[in-house]
C-alpha cells in the first residue's frame, strides 16, 4: 500500500512548498505536482497523470484540499468517483476527507457537498474579482500594457489614413507593424463613437 501525495499550484506565483511540506510530513511516499490552473482538465496535468498510471487499489491519495484536484462540480465528483471505483483511498489534510474510514455511499456524499462548496467559492473569487476590476476601471486604472507610442505618431497615423493610405505604407513610414496601426485606427474610431 504506497501513499501518494499530489500538490497544485494555479500559477508560477504560486509556492507548492507549503503543499509539499504538509505531504511529506503526513508520510507520503511519492510526491508529484503540478503547476497548472484548478480549471484545467485531468489530462492537462502530466505529473497526475503520472500518479494515477502509478496508483493502484488499496493505494491513498493525499492532498492538501479537494481543490488541489478540480474546483469544478462535476469535475471533482466525476474524477473522485473514478478513483473511488478504482479502490483507490482519498485523504485531504485539511480534514474534510478520510476514504479510508467510512463506506463508499457516505464518502460520496461529502464529496458531492465540498465540490459544490468548491466550485460556489471559485464563482465568488470570480465576481469579486469581475466587480474589483470594474470599481478600479470606474476610477481610471488603467489595466493591460502600456502604450508603447507617442500621441505624435497617433495622430501621424490618422492623419495618413484619413489622407488615403494603406496600412502597410502607413506601418512603414511611421516605423510601426501593421497591427499596432490598425489598433491605433480602431482606438481612435472608439474615441469617436463615444464622443459622438
């Protein structure tokens, strides 16, 4: 019986050290991980993959919270049965998990309620994050790259095209690619619209 133990990180930002101490000290044997985002498919994920072609019946799987593996609904319920029906253990350091000590029915049970309790705390972050960017928007923050020309050439651009010219004959005499023109073009015909 191997104790496997997978940790996930959602971005590069992210440090799976916490995660990796906390597996270690509950006597994994095997410690895989992936950094990848929550939503992302199984299949996507080449070191779980990894571990479930190692795996075996009567083998646990050890991770620091049901989230680590999906934090989609039916995507936890789905992946969590599939190694339930494969007589594969389940344990969570956080508590809310133990196949090991309780019957299959149950353990589906609570399954079933902390994806869900997963996935509604995913839409949260989601809308919080959709109304802080739009309160920050509101303010005048300015999200994405900075602009990487000069109102100069802005106007030098609008001024060849209103006067007849083609993008790439436009791009070449301002020393801009094609599309930064026709993004300044469409910046400029949004300005219009609005203050029309």
């Amino acid at each position: 019986m191997t104790v496997y133990g997978y940790w996930r990180c959602s971005t590069t930002e992210q440090d799976q050290q916490r995660q990796v101490l906390a597996l270690k000290q509950a006597g994994c044997d095997e410690i895989l991980g992936d950094k990848i985002t929550g939503t992302s498919d199984w299949s996507s994920r080449p070191q779980l993959q990894q571990c479930l072609n190692l795996i075996e019946a009567g083998d646990t799987l050890v991770i620091s919270e049901l989230s680590r593996l999906s934090r989609s609904f039916m995507g936890m319920v789905n992946q969590v049965s599939d190694l339930l029906e494969r007589g594969i253990h389940i344990k969570t350091l956080d508590g809310r998990l133990d196949t090991t000590a309780m019957p299959a029915e149950i353990t589906m049970l609570i399954i079933s309620i902390l994806g869900y309790a997963a996935s509604q705390e995913l839409d949260q972050i989601k809308t919080r994050t959709l109304e802080g960017r739009a309160v920050a928007k509101a303010r005048g923050v300015k999200f994405g790259r900075k602009r990487t020309y000069t109102s100069f050439q802005a106007d030098e651009v609008v001024r060849k095209h209103n006067d007849g010219n083609g993008m790439g004959t436009i791009a070449k005499s301002v020393g801009m690619s094609r599309s930064m023109v026709q993004r300044i073009l469409r910046e400029h015909k949004q300005n219009q619209l609005l203050v029309a």
